[in-house]
C-alpha cells in the first residue's frame, strides 16, 4: 500500500467515526447535567406504554384473524388490553393538564406583573399630581405594544361612540334614531 492510501483511509476512518459519535455529544448539550424534570420522564414513559399497548392490540387481532387465537378468549384479552389503553390515556392526559396548567399559571402571573409594573411607572412619572382616578385609569390601561389590546380599546370606543349618539327608536317603524334626527331615516315620521 501506498503512504497516501494509508492517510486517506486513516482520515475516513475518522470523519465516519466522528459522524456516528456526534449523536452522543449533542444527546448531553441537550439534556444539562444529564437531568431530566420528572414531568418529561413520567410523560415518556406514559408514551412508551400507550405505543406498548397499541403494538399488542394490533398483534392480539391479527393473530386473532390468523385464527391462533381461541373465538372464547380473544374478546378478554382484548377487553383487559382497552382498558389498559384507556388508564394509559387518562394518566397521560392528565399529566398533560397539570403541565399547561402550571405553564398557563406561569405566563398569567408573568402578565400581571409586567401590567403592574408598567402601572407603577405610568403613575410615578405623573409625581403629586396623580389623582385617584388617574393612578386607577392607568393601572387598567391597556399596553401600547400589543395591537390586539389596541384593537379592542378602538371597539370599545367605537361602542361607546355609538350609544352616545342613539337616542332609541322610531314609534311608527322601530327604526333605530340618532339624538341629532328630527324625522325617523327610515319612514320620516317626525320625532317632535
């Protein structure tokens, strides 16, 4: 063999054995010191069930239809795999619902803290001057960085807008009546 040949494979060798040991060290950078949260462990191991018990379902009826099963014992067999199916699925579910609502817990008391701080700011930088009534309309004031917030103070306005300039309804059609109309818009009776 050839020097060149040697350090060829020498440096194959090595890239295929870094490719196929990669794998393990990012296995580590992904789980921190090796820890997983018990939530994550009782969920995989809850998963690792549920595909359990499916794989035997689905080998207790093709054995059944193969005919390797007695007519008298497949639907006992078949009931006591259901229900570990469906415990299997409770649990998990269950777990699944403790996890969004500590989660939903956490993004709801995040929330109310940023609204009380922007709240504490909004009235510190008024000084003396704040009213009640002021400290009050900005601790309920609506932040300007979400436009779903201010799309809904434009509706409310809009809203209020709106019943301040009706005035009720027509006596002889029920159209709806505006406070600056003299004559109904819909049959012009007159408002007087």
């Amino acid at each position: 063999m050839d020097l060149g040949s040697v350090f060829l494979i020498l440096a194959l060798t090595i890239l295929v054995g870094l490719f196929v040991s990669r794998p393990f060290f990012e296995r580590q950078k992904a789980i921190p010191n090796g820890k997983t949260s018990s939530l994550d462990h009782d969920r995989s191991a809850l998963l690792a069930e549920r595909d359990r018990v499916l794989n035997a379902l689905k080998e207790l009826d093709f054995d059944h239809t193969l005919g390797k099963i007695p007519e008298d014992e497949y639907p006992e067999q078949r009931a006591n795999l259901v229900q570990k199916g469906t415990d299997v699925l409770r649990q998990l579910d269950a777990l699944e619902d403790q996890a969004a609502s500590d989660d939903a817990d956490a993004q709801l008391e995040a929330a109310i803290e940023a609204r009380r701080a922007d709240a504490s700011v909004n009235v510190s930088d008024k000084g003396d001057e704040t009213t009640i009534g002021e400290a009050v309309e900005a601790t309920y004031r609506l932040p300007d960085s979400n436009p779903d917030d201010e799309l809904e103070v434009m509706l409310a306005n809009r809203r209020r807008a709106r019943q301040e300039k009706s005035a009720g309804f027509c006596h002889q059609c029920g159209g709806p009546l505006q406070k600056s109309d003299q004559f109904c818009p819909k049959c012009g009776a007159s408002l007087s």
